[in-house]
C-alpha cells in the first residue's frame, strides 16, 4: 500500500501500550484520520516528539482498505502550541476547536478549508502579543466558519420554514432544529426558538457574511463586529446553544467558555 503524505493538526492521542499511541489527526487533505503511531512513546521515536496535541506536523500515513486502522509512520512538528505555558484561556480554546473537530467531522472527509481555519485560530492565540480578551470574538468568527464548511450555516435572509425573504434588520425568532430564522407565521408552535434582537442578527449577518432583502440594506461592516458590541452577547449566546444542538449535548468545555473575559 502506498504512503501518503499531508499536514495535520494533531487532535486526540489516546495510549495504546507503553510504546504506542492512536492518533487522531486533521489533515488537510484526507480530513480526519486515526492512526497507529508504533513506538511514539519510546524515548526515541520515529516522531520526534511531534505527536502533541494542537501541533502542527507533517506527516507521512499508509492508508489500509475495509476501515482498519492507518499506519503512522512518520511525524515532523511544524508549530507547537506554545501558550499553553502562559494562559489556561488561550489552552482550553485550542483544546474547544479540536473537540468540535472530533465531533462534528466524519472520517476521511476533507475540510480543506475548515482545516485553515482550524490552523489560522491556533497560529494567531499562540501569538506572544495576543490577547485573551479576543478569544471569545475569535472563537465566535471560527464557530460561524466551522458551521459553514460543514453545511450548518445559519439561514439569517430567509424564513427557513417558507422561505420568505427577510426585509429589515429586526427582532427574529431563530429555530435550532432547522438551523435559520421563521417568519411571524411559521414561528408557531416551534420549538426550540432562540429570540434574536435586531443588533443581534446585525452582527451574525457580518460574521456569516450575508445582507438582508435588497442591497440597500447591508450588513454591520465585518470591522465593527467586536465584543463591546450590543448584537455580541445575543450571538455568542445562539451560536454555542446551536453547536449544542447538533452535537445532541453540552461540549465537554461548555463551562470553560461561561468563563471567559
């Protein structure tokens, strides 16, 4: 069987004896993979001490046929996420991104784009000059682009139950199980609505990229979109209520997240 060779952002390792990990790794070009890494854990391995979770690493894999498991062969580090020395903050948002990753992505389904996305958030909180007061505004900017590469962007312009086209930035009624705004007519007897206010829906529609009705009416300027903004709060809100639908439970660091400044 052929090697294959890619760039990968470790996500999991999970001991398999007293040599040997499984590795579950985002690539760039196969997607999700896991991996055997044979003697990874020896003093000296073929990996050199690249196998660390959020690192960056070029890999060299052996794909094997009917589901086993892939072969590791090799491992080269690229970037180590350094910040998890200085800031618990910065540490437990790189470790959010690759729990989202896990559980949202599908084996050997390629996110080229969602794996960038992945890469830039940690590149730019691993910066020495970052700081922890952005992480929550980062982080929202990444979930919306994770939502969007895997087919679950909000529907912000459109009713989702008929279809009607949303005029004016005002108060909407957001359903979590089909993903997009109602109309005053198809909002009853949902459930699971998330209310939005008008400065709300202005800053999700600056995030996703998207306007309402007509082009006049535009969205608030991707530039503006910052955390002391009004429609901040109300979206950060959505958005984690929303991963938590289709994940089918709170993540694992839901209450990392309450504490962020």
């Amino acid at each position: 069987m052929a090697s294959e060779k890619t760039i990968a952002i470790v996500t999991r390792l999970v001991e398999f004896s007293e040599t040997s990990l499984i590795v579950t790794l985002m690539t760039k070009d196969f997607g999700k993979i896991t991996a055997m890494a044979k003697g990874a854990r020896r003093h000296k391995s073929p990996f050199e001490s690249a196998l660390d979770l959020l690192a960056e690493c070029r890999i060299v894999f052996i794909k094997k046929s009917s589901g086993a498991m892939s072969l590791l062969t090799e491992a080269k580090l690229e970037r180590r996420f350094r910040s998890s020395a200085t800031s618990l903050n910065r540490l437990y948002a790189g470790y959010f991104v690759i729990e989202m990753i896990n559980a949202l992505t599908d084996e050997g389904d390629p996110h080229p784009d969602l794996f960038e996305s992945a890469k830039n958030f940690i590149c730019k909180i691993d910066s020495p000059n970052y700081a922890d007061s952005n992480l929550r505004l980062d982080l929202l900017k990444f979930e919306i682009e994770l939502l969007i590469s895997l087919g679950h962007k909000p529907m912000l312009g459109y009713c989702v139950g008929c279809g009607r086209e949303k005029t004016e930035v005002s108060r909407v009624y957001f359903g979590l199980s089909d993903g997009g705004i109602y109309c005053s007519n198809c909002r009853r007897g949902k459930r699971n609505i998330v209310s939005l206010s008008g400065e709300g829906l202005q800053f999700l529609l600056a995030l996703a990229g998207e306007k309402i009705g007509n082009h006049e009416l535009q969205p608030l300027p991707l530039s503006s979109a910052s955390p002391t903004h009004v429609g901040f709060e109300e979206s950060w809100a959505l958005v984690q209520k929303y991963l938590t639908h289709l994940l089918g439970f709170p993540p694992k660091l839901a209450k990392f997240l309450k504490q962020l400044p």
